[in-house]
C-alpha cells in the first residue's frame, strides 16, 4: 500500500506543478495584454490627435490646389484670351441650345393649340349638322302634318259641300213638288 500512496502523492505533485505551471502562464498573458491595451489606448489618442492636426491641414492645401488651378489660365495674357475664348464659344452653345430648347416648346404648344382648335371646330361642325337635320326634320314634319290637316279639311269641305248640294237638291225637289 505505501506504493500506491507515494504513487498517488507523485500525481498529486505533479498535477500541482502543472497548475502552478498554467496560472503563471495565465498571468505572463494577462499582463502582456494589459500592457498591450495601454499601448493601443495610447495609440489611438496618438492617432486622434494627429487626425485632429491633419484634417485642417490637408483642406487648407486642397482649397490652395483649387485656387490655384482656378487662377492659372489667366496668369498670362495667352492663356487669359484662350480661356476667354472658350468661354464665349460654350456661353453661344448654351445659348443655342436654349434656343433650340424654347423652339420645341413654342412648336409643342402650337400643335395642342391647333389640336385643341380642330376638336373644337369638329365638334360645333358636328353639333352644327345635328341641328340643321333636327331643323329639318322638325320642318318636314310639319309640313306633312300641315298637308294632311289641309287634305283632312279639303275633304271635309267638299263633304259638306256635296252634303249641302244633296240637301239643297233635296229642298228643291221638295218645293218643286209643293209648288
């Protein structure tokens, strides 16, 4: 049994060791990132701080490359006409093409104008035909209903002209009789 108790006490041993081992290696890497945290903490203020100086700077020297540029073809007298030239020559394009561009709108509402000009046309043509045959219609309708009241009439007066001429007859072969 005092094998198996050394034996156990050695594992027991060596498993300390091996602990001890693993802390101490836990701390060496705890404390190289504390050490690298501070590091990177210090180099991002660093970085900001540079940023802070850097931004303004390198406006400065773009806004000084612009106004350079913007000045440049008018540093000689050459330069200053051609640059001068070019402008008048894209000033006459863009008047052209404002004209061109207020031509077309002038011929567009030309056509709705002449459109709208035709419809209405068409239609008081075609509201000018209605009324003329409604007119006609209403004319020739009368006109018939006048022919037949007169034929009606007509035929009544001549009925009663025959009537009258049969009475009259009559009376007179009655006085004739009588007489």
């Amino acid at each position: 049994m005092a094998t198996t108790a050394n034996t156990a006490a050695k594992k027991a041993a060596a498993t300390r060791r091996r602990n001890a081992a693993k802390r101490s290696q836990s701390a060496r890497k705890a404390a190289q990132t504390r050490a690298q945290a501070e590091v990177t903490t210090a180099e991002v203020i660093a970085q900001q701080a540079e940023r802070a100086v850097l931004i303004p700077v390198g406006a400065a020297l773009s806004a000084r490359d612009t106004l350079v540029d913007a000045a440049k073809p008018y540093t000689s007298r050459t330069t200053a006409e051609r640059e001068l030239t070019k402008l008048q020559k894209q000033v006459n394009s863009d008047l052209k093409r404002f004209e061109r561009r207020g031509t077309t709108a002038r011929n567009r509402f030309q056509r709705e104008v002449k459109r709208a000009r035709v419809r209405v046309e068409r239609e008081l043509r075609q509201r000018r035909t209605q009324a003329t045959r409604v007119v006609k219609r209403g004319r020739r309708n009368a006109e018939r209903q006048v022919k037949t009241t007169r034929r009606n009439a007509e035929r009544q007066v001549n009925a009663t002209r025959k009537d009258v001429g049969d009475a009259a007859k009559l009376v007179q072969d009655q006085v004739t009789q009588v007489a």
